[in-house]
C-alpha cells in the first residue's frame, strides 16, 4: 500500500508538471486579450493596482459595437481595450490577490495568465484528494480525475486566462474535499459533531461569496449533504433538532459574515437591493442576446438544438471569444468518449445492482451524493442563467469538475472491463446502425466521419472484450483475471493485467496530445492580428 501511495504521488507530480507546461504553452501564445472577457477582468484588476479602490460598474462600460469591432479586428494595438470594463460588479477576491501578480509583471498580461495556471495546479491538485476520499484505494481512479481536470482543453485555455473562474473552482474543490472528508469520517464512526470542520466549510462557502456567483451553488448543496447525514442508517448522534441547527449555524454563520460586508456594498451602491451588482449588469450590456429575443426569433426547436451542440463543443473545447472551433471530427471522437464513459458508469450501476442491490438509504448520505447533488447544483444555475441570456458555454459547468472528473475517469476504467467492453461496444454498434436509418428515413446524408468513428469504437471494443485476455498472456504470460466485482474501481490493480491501465493512461495522453497541438493547429492561425 505504502508503494502504490508513492506511485501515486510521483503520477500526480507529472501530471501537474505536465499541466503547467501546457498552461503556460497557452497562456504564450495565445494572441492578447483572446479569452472570454478578459480585457474586462484585466481592467478590473488594472484600476484595483494604480486606483486603490474598487470600480463600480457604470452605464458605458458595455460597448457593444465596440467591442464586436475589436473581436472583428483581433484587437488591434491601436484599439484600446481601456473601454472594456463590464465586469467591475464581481465579487473583489481575485482581483485583490491577482493585484501583485499586476505589479510583478509591471501590468503584463503573460504573469497575469501564469498566475491562472498557478491557481488551476491547485484545482487539480483538491481534484484528486476529492477522488481519494471517495475511492481511497484506487488511487489509478484518482490519477485519472486529475488528468482529466489537468488535460480537459477548455479547462487547461480558461485556467492560462486572466478570469476569476479557477479561482472559485478551487475554492469549491477545497470545499467539497471537507464535505466529503467529513462524510467518509462520520461514515467510519466517528463523530458528526466537528465544529472546526463545519466551520472550516462555512469559511470557505463565504470566500466563494467574495470571488464569483457560480460559487453560490456551495451554500444548498452543503446544507443539503449534512442534512442528507442525519439519515444514516446507524446515526447515534445525528437526530435531535437543536444539533442539526448548531450544525447549519456553524456551516452558514461564516459565509453570511464574509458575504455581508460586499453586499451591503452593493446595495448603496446600485440600490433596489442588489447585493450582487446583477440588476445593474443586465441594464449596462444592453445588445447582448437574450433567451426570449433568440427563441422568439427562431424557435424553440434551433434554441434546444444550439443549446446541446454548443454546450457539449465548448465543454470539451472551443477557444478565442467562443468563436474558434476544433474540427467537427475531433467533436465526434470526443462525444464517442463521453459515451464511454457514460455507458462504463451504467455498465458499473447494473452489476453492482445485479449482484446485491443499491442501498439508496446509504447513498444518499455517502460521498458520491455529495457529488451528485453538486453537479445538479451546478446544471441548475446553468440552466437560471440561460433564462435571461444567451450563455450555452460548456465552462458553466466547470465549477462541478470534481464531479466530472471521477465520472470520466471512472466511466473509462470501468469501460475497459472485458463484460463492459461487450456491453459497449454492442451499444455503439447499434447506436451508429440506429443513426444510419434515421438519417436516411428523414432523407438526409450520413456524416461519413461520425457514421465511421461510431462504427470503428463499437468494433473496437467488441475485439478488445472478446480477445483482451488472450492478449494478457502475451503481456503477462497468463490469463487476465474476472474483472473487479461491484460499482467503483478495484482495489488490487493487478487483476487488471496490463493492458487494461495501459489504454486507460493512453485515453489522458490523447487529451495532453490534443492540448499540445490547440495552439497551433485552431487558437493562433485563426486569431493572430
């Protein structure tokens, strides 16, 4: 155990090393203010640095024929960005601590976006304790969360911006490994009553109060898992009234601290109660496309359409300011890996309630509900902030990434199983029969590409499940073993022969691949002035 601990450490050692060679591959050369909103979040940071004090947010801050003409032009030098500053209603945190960064680098973008990579590293780094908590002896499972939070392409762009997104990713992370942390403790018998802890939490939720409204989502789902705990099964001490409340004072009483101060802030200044500056945002960027205005104009049908397309594009990569895609082949491909990963979950859920059943009681009060609720947390403000404007921007969804990260990476070692393999691969194969008839029942012509990669993954997997033992023997001179029993990953790595983590580990190194080649292939020749 102690060896396979040291393992793990040297791996996540390389997959951060890793990480902050590509963040900082991105931050250099992607052209100067070709991120979303960042000269906004520069100047919010440039008039904290020479003024001293907060900006407020004004009506002419949005300019938005000037700003599609800077985008349109790719930001020419002789076009200030000065005039940009429709961000000064966000919460100061970021902007305070990225103030010395400002200084350091004598108001240079580039040590503005190394400080990013410096703040997604430590996103990275809570990923993977959020995984070992969970799934404490399967540390490949945890690696592989990281990487994915390391090389998802989006992620790694945003993370090597000037924005204030990674750091209230990393203050959800923090969060979520007390919460859940908390649940393993309380779940092996010890107390509930951690006072340091629930207090810990609290602070941390009102930090996330100061730094971006997307951490707002920590507050319901923490109140939600502590509780969901006073349920447990066996709970000698979880009931009674009066604890749950000295619970949830000790949970909220600190956010509500951190927060007041900047609420009331905001209420003078803007008045009508607008303790986040967002009424005001809504009356400054007038020209910004609404949801109603959209549908209206196109209907409900291209609404959903463009919701699902762009969403799941720009979850896994579309750069500049929303403009710069990938090739739709790589779209495809990275579809397909999200099908995996979800059909390796499903594939998990089944047997394990084949083999004993889910105890739903025990689920709901266990480390993985924490995730759960925090992802639907995360979906439900995405889904809120889609009402008023038009956002389908997969970085939305980034602030559940300690979510999304075990998911996938669990989804793909689950995946690779030889039964999962089978059952996959049958559903691939069907799925691209099924999307040759619709598409020529509706008249219309396959895509070769997506009609091609869903055929070959369904084949691939298919071969793999039916031969993958066989090919053990050549590796190992034996016989792969019955693959891990139950929903989770395994515990003794070596039943897994070698193959198994070797496609596994290749499935990040794809990513980490495809980071390397964005710069160059998609971000630079389309947005170099």
């Amino acid at each position: 155990m102690l060896r396979s601990n040291s393992l793990a450490t040297y791996a996540l050692v390389l997959i951060l090393a890793v990480y902050a060679a590509l963040g900082a591959l991105f931050a250099v050369t992607t052209p100067a203010w070709q991120n979303p909103d960042e000269p906004a979040h520069y100047n919010y940071i440039a008039h904290l640095a020479t003024e001293r004090r907060f900006p407020a947010l004004q009506m002419g801050d949005y300019d938005e024929a000037y700003l599609q003409r800077l985008k349109a032009e790719k930001f020419p030098p002789a076009l200030s960005v000065e005039p940009v500053r429709y961000e000064s209603h966000q919460p100061p945190l970021y902007y305070l601590i990225a103030v010395p960064f400002f200084w350091l680098g004598q108001g240079g973008l580039l040590a503005l976006r190394l400080f990013g990579v410096a703040v997604g590293a430590g996103v990275v780094m809570l990923i993977y304790l959020c995984a070992r908590t969970v799934a404490p002896r399967s540390p490949h499972i945890a690696l592989g969360a990281a990487a994915f939070a390391a090389f998802l392409p989006m992620h790694t762009a945003l993370t090597a911006s000037v924005n204030n997104d990674a750091l209230a990713e990393l203050l959800i992370a923090a969060t979520v490994l007390l919460l859940l942390r908390w649940q393993r403790m309380v779940a092996e018998g010890g107390s509930m009553e951690r006072p340091l802890t629930m207090a810990s939490i609290g602070i941390l939720i009102g930090l996330g109060f100061l730094t971006k409204a997307t951490a707002y989502i920590l507050l319901p789902v923490s109140i939600a898992v502590v509780a969901l705990n006073a349920f447990r099964p066996v709970d000698a001490e979880g009931g009674g009234i009066r604890r749950q409340i000295g619970r949830f004072g000790l949970l909220v009483a600190p956010a509500l601290i951190l927060g007041l101060p900047w609420w009331m802030r905001n209420s003078l200044l803007y008045g009508n109660l607008d303790i986040l500056g967002l009424r005001r945002h809504d009356a400054v960027v007038t020209g910004q496309p609404t949801a109603a205005g959209w549908i209206a104009e196109n209907g409900w049908g291209a609404y959903w359409e463009r919701a699902w397309t762009f969403t799941a594009k720009s979850f896994w990569g579309v750069f500049g300011w929303m403009g710069v895609f990938m090739d739709a082949r790589i779209y495809t491909f990275l579809l397909i890996l999200s099908a995996m990963a979800a059909l390796g979950l499903l594939f998990g859920i089944l047997r394990r309630t084949a083999r004993g059943g889910i105890e739903w009681r025990v689920i709901i009060s266990s480390p993985w509900m924490t995730l759960i609720l925090l992802w639907l947390a995360t979906f439900a403000a995405y889904g809120w902030y889609n009402l008023g404007f038009i956002q389908h921007q997969g970085r939305y969804l980034f602030p559940a990434l300690p979510a999304w990260s075990l998911f996938f990476a669990l989804g793909w070692w689950i995946v690779l199983e030889r039964r999962a393999c089978l059952f996959a691969g049958g559903i691939l194969l069907v799925a691209s029969s099924g999307y040759l008839l619709l598409v020529t029942l509706l008249g219309n012509e396959a895509d070769r590409w997506t009609l091609l990669l869903l055929g070959a993954s369904g084949v691939g997997l298919l071969l793999y499940g039916l031969f993958s033992h066989r090919v053990e023997r050549i590796f190992s001179g034996r016989g792969k073993g019955e693959e891990a029993g139950g929903f989770g990953p395994v515990s003794n790595l070596r039943r897994e022969g070698v193959l198994h983590p070797i496609l596994y580990a290749g499935l990040f190194l794809a990513l980490a691949a495809m980071d390397i080649a964005i710069p160059f292939l998609y971000i630079v020749p389309q947005l170099r002035s």
